[in-house]
C-alpha cells in the first residue's frame, strides 16, 4: 500500500480531532512538571534541579529498554 492510498483514506473530521487532542495533551503540564513546580516553590531551584535530573535519567532508561526491546521482555 503506497502514502498516497494510505492518505487518501483517512477521515478528515478524525484527524482534526486528533489534531486537537494532541495539541492539548502537549501543552498541559505533566505530573512530571508539577513535581519541579512544587519543589522548586517549597524547597528550592537546587532540589527542584536535582528532581529534573532524576526525572530525565529515568526517561533516559525507559528509552534504552524500548530501544533495545527489553521492555517487551519484562512486560
């Protein structure tokens, strides 16, 4: 099946809703982001630092487990 035919079959009204959707989840603050938020507001820019960083090398493995297919695995 070529992008052309693959195109030509999707729903209009769909795919905006889609669109839509992904934009509002993309611009709404994770649970990730409220926890550098409240540290940074109640302990400090230093913990709230040290709670990014942990966020981003815990993103940083998820990503080497889906990469390498591990996380199927364990699943």
């Amino acid at each position: 099946m070529t992008w052309a035919q693959l195109l030509g079959s999707v729903n209009w009204d769909t795919y905006w809703l889609y669109v839509l959707a992904e934009a509002a989840l993309s611009l709404s603050p994770g649970p990730a982001v409220m926890l550098v938020l409240a540290y940074g507001i109640t302990q400090g820019a230093r913990r709230a630092t040290w709670a990014s960083l942990g966020i981003l090398s815990a993103n940083a493995l998820y990503f080497a487990l889906s990469a390498t297919a591990l996380g199927a695995v364990l699943m």
